[in-house]
C-alpha cells in the first residue's frame, strides 16, 4: 500500500472509527466484536481506497463496508441479542454536572433498551438517520435500499420505537 494511502486511512480512522463503531454496536450489542469490525471495516477500507471514484462519499462508501461486514458476522455467528448496551451519549456539553450526568445517561438507557427490542431493520434505519445523521441518499446506499423505502422504513421504525418507549414508561416527546 503506498504511503499516501496509509496517512490517507489514518486520517479516516481518526475522523469516523467512532461513529462507525458505535453503529455496529447497536447491530451486534457486543462491544469487543464491535470493536474488531471497526478495524476489519478500515483494513478493507484501505485495500480499495485507491480504487474509490467519489471521495466526496467517503462516509458514505465506509458505513456501507461496516454494514456489509456486520451482516456478515451475524449471518455466521447467528448472532442472538444480548441483553447490555452501553449508554452512549450524543450530549455536547464538555462537564455536565453529575446529576446532568445521570439524566443523560438513564434516557440513553432508555433509549437503547427501547432500540434493542426492535426489529434489526428498524435499529438499523434509526441509527444511521437519527443517531449518525445520514441523508435519506447516504442511508439507501449504505442499506441497499431505495429513498422511499428508506423514508417508509423509518416512519414505521419510529412509530415502533415511540410505542416501546411508552411501554417502558418513558413519554416521548416530540420536538416541533
């Protein structure tokens, strides 16, 4: 590999192993397989960067690489959920105060409990349309799917994740 593609791949892991590892994780709720398919997603990313026409898709083109090797780890696994999640916190605050702190992190439980009780396709639509704020483009070809399936996925994906939350006790509030 030449050394313009090392850096190059450097620099892409620095600017998205996070977010790339945190949307594998909510597909396999194993933090240490999570992490293992975060650097399979970039060691392949690096194999055919060189090959890559549209760099200004680059985000897009490596959540579809981490979505194609998770699918195919649960397919060989035969991946069954696990119960834990980690709270993950998208909160922009630097220091919150602790009891901020807590909040923040009992509705991410809440949250993410809610999200591991849907269907894969829904945790899937939600993750990368709400959590990691792909367009409704970047999410179709990330999943393979059409735009309008992508949108109708994610309303129905929503209203189910408003009803476990409800059932959970949690009131969803909509934003205006």
């Amino acid at each position: 590999m030449p050394r313009n593609n090392n850096v190059e791949i450097l620099r892409l892991y620095d600017q998205y192993s996070s977010r790339i590892l945190k949307f594998i994780f909510v597909l396999t709720k194993d933090y240490y397989a999570s992490e293992d398919l975060t650097q399979d997603t970039f060691i392949k990313a690096s194999k055919s960067l060189s090959q890559l026409k549209n760099k200004e898709k680059i985000e897009t083109w490596l959540f579809q690489i981490a979505h194609n090797i998770t699918m195919d780890y649960i397919r060989r696994k035969k991946f069954n959920v696990l119960e834990q999640l980690i709270p993950l916190s998208r909160e922009k605050e630097i220091n919150p105060s602790t009891e901020r702190a807590i909040i923040i992190t009992e509705n991410c439980k809440e949250l993410y409990d809610a999200l591991s009780k849907l269907k894969p396709t829904y945790r899937k639509i939600i993750t990368l349309r709400k959590i990691e704020e792909l367009s409704i483009t970047e999410t179709s070809k990330v999943l393979g799917w059409s735009e309008s399936k992508v949108k109708s996925t994610l309303s129905r994906a929503i209203k189910a994740l408003r009803a476990e939350l409800e059932k959970g006790g949690y009131i969803y509030e909509q934003s205006s």
